[in-house]
C-alpha cells in the first residue's frame, strides 16, 4: 500500500513537470499574443524544435510579420491621404484668396476701368488654375478606377503626332528637336500613351527657358517598348527624383504656378505606365537636363514592312 502510494505520488510529480514542459511553448505563445495585442511588435516567439508546437510558433510568427507588414501599409497609405488633402487644400486656397480678394476689391472700391480689367484678367486666370487643378484629379481618379481597352498600333506614328502638335512652343522657345524612331508595335491604349507623351515633352519645355535640345527616341524590346524623352534643361537633385511622381509635389513651387503647373501631370503620368504594365524612370543631373525612360509592356516587335 505504501509503494502504491509513493508511486502514485511520484507519477503526480513526473506528470506536473510533464505539463509544464510541454505547454510551456503554449504560454509563451499566449504571452507573446498579448504582447502584439498590447502594440509591442518587436517580440517573436522562440522556436526550439521541429514538431507541432515549433510549427505553430513559427507560422505565428511569420503571421505577425505579415500583420506589420500590412499594418506599415496601411499607416502609410493614411499618410499619404493626409499629405493629399493637406496639398490639395493648399492648392485650392491660393486661387480661391486671390479671386475673393479681387472680386472683393471690385465690389468695395470705385476702379478705373484698366483696374477692373487687371482685376477681372487675375479672377479670370485663377478660375482656370482651378479649373485645370479639377480636370486633372478627375483624370487622375479616372485612371485608378477605370479599365481601358488595349490595342496593338505602330509607336512611330503616334510620338511623331504629339512631338508636331507642340511644334508652335518648339519654335517659340527656340528647341531644337531630335527624332530617332523605330517602326515598332505594342499593345497600348492610344489615347492615353499619347497623353503621357504630350505631359513629359511639356514638363521637358518647362526645363528649357530659352534654347535647348529635346530628343525623343523608341526601341523595341522582347517584353514591350522602351521610350527615351530627353531634355538639356536645369535638372534635378537626385534626392527630389524619388518624389516627383507624387500628386502636387512640385520641386520649383514658384515656377511651376508661374508655368501653370498643378503639380498632378507626373502623377497622370505614373499612372497610365501603371495601365500598360510599365515602369517609368528619371536620370537626372542638375545644370545638365533630364532623360525619362518609358518601359511599356505588352509584346511590342518591330514592324516588317
């Protein structure tokens, strides 16, 4: 009777010690879920071995990787929506102040007619800033939320058009212009290519006060198209290339509103190589001029005649 209960009370023991051994993983995890749970998300848990519960620890922790990862994700979209609002409210201050002040102005003191048409030229013009500003994030929105129907058409013709259609600030600004275009099909939608072409000649233009050459050249690859537009402009610092693509980001805030820029024309741009499964990439040197290089996808090859 005795070694039946000394065995028995051994067997309690061995079995307590047991259970803390084999649950122990169990409460670290549970330790380690309340600490994630509480914002601290720099503990992991440790994995010991290769069984069920090392499994489990280990999907634990690469779920809370995840988790931050996504987490990181969304904190900065939430960023980059304030940023938004933030700039967008700005950009709609500046016009709307100048067209009260003026129509204030107007409507409080007696002007002579040359000042009443200062003032109605500067209503007028910043009536068109913000109706410009509107019509680009319409276009904006447009391409993040709307499917566009790809078709197969020949490069060469297409960049030859927008390059003519801006032949009139080619002359007046004194650029010389430099062609080198292949005979080249891809998958594009027309419209919006040209679109992109026309913004990146017009932001080359605005580089170039006076003088300057502007080369715009296309070249087939296995995967698509590459389009090279470069200008021998002022540039820009490396450190501002990584941000230009970003909705009202302007390096120059006081040019680009003199040059009627809302600062939206890069970020169309990103978006409609967004649509034609491409990339788009700055190389830049200040004092020097700036090449955009276009990598458009969608099977492009060059033409046989």
């Amino acid at each position: 009777r005795k070694i039946f209960v000394l065995v028995i009370g051994i067997e309690i023991v061995v079995s307590y010690f047991l259970a803390m051994i084999l649950t122990r993983p169990l409460q670290k995890l549970s330790q380690v879920s309340k600490q994630i749970a509480d914002g601290d998300y720099s503990v992991r848990v440790p994995v010991h071995t290769e069984d069920e519960i090392g499994e489990l620890s280990a999907s634990f922790n690469y779920m809370t990787e995840q988790l931050i990862e996504k987490l990181m994700k969304l904190d900065q979209l939430l960023k980059n929506q304030e940023e938004f609002m933030g700039s967008f409210a700005h950009e709609m201050k500046t016009p709307l102040t100048s067209i009260i002040g003026y129509a204030d102005l107007m409507r409080m003191e007696a002007l002579s007619k040359e000042e009443q048409k200062e003032a109605c030229g500067y209503i007028y013009s910043e009536g068109k800033r913000l109706q410009n500003l509107s019509l680009k994030l319409m276009k904006l929105l447009v391409l993040k939320n709307q499917q566009f129907q790809m078709k197969k058409q020949d490069l060469e013709p297409m960049i030859q058009e927008a390059v003519t259609s801006m032949q009139y600030r080619l002359k007046e600004q004194d650029i010389l212009v430099n062609l080198n275009l292949k005979k080249a099909i891809c998958k594009i939608e027309p419209d919006l290519l040209k679109s992109l072409i026309l913004n990146l000649i017009d932001n080359a233009l605005k580089s170039m006060n006076s003088g300057g050459i502007l080369t715009v050249e296309d070249r087939a690859t296995q995967e698509g198209a590459k389009i090279y537009i470069s200008d021998t402009g002022c540039g820009m610092p490396k450190d501002e290339i990584s941000k230009i693509t970003e909705a009202f980001y302007r390096i120059d805030k006081s040019r680009s509103r003199k040059q009627g820029g809302v600062g939206l024309g890069l970020a169309i741009c990103k978006e409609i190589v967004r649509i034609h499964q491409g990339e788009m990439r700055f190389i830049s040197q200040q004092g020097k001029g700036t090449t955009v290089i276009i990598t458009i996808g969608g099977g492009a090859y060059e033409k046989t005649n």
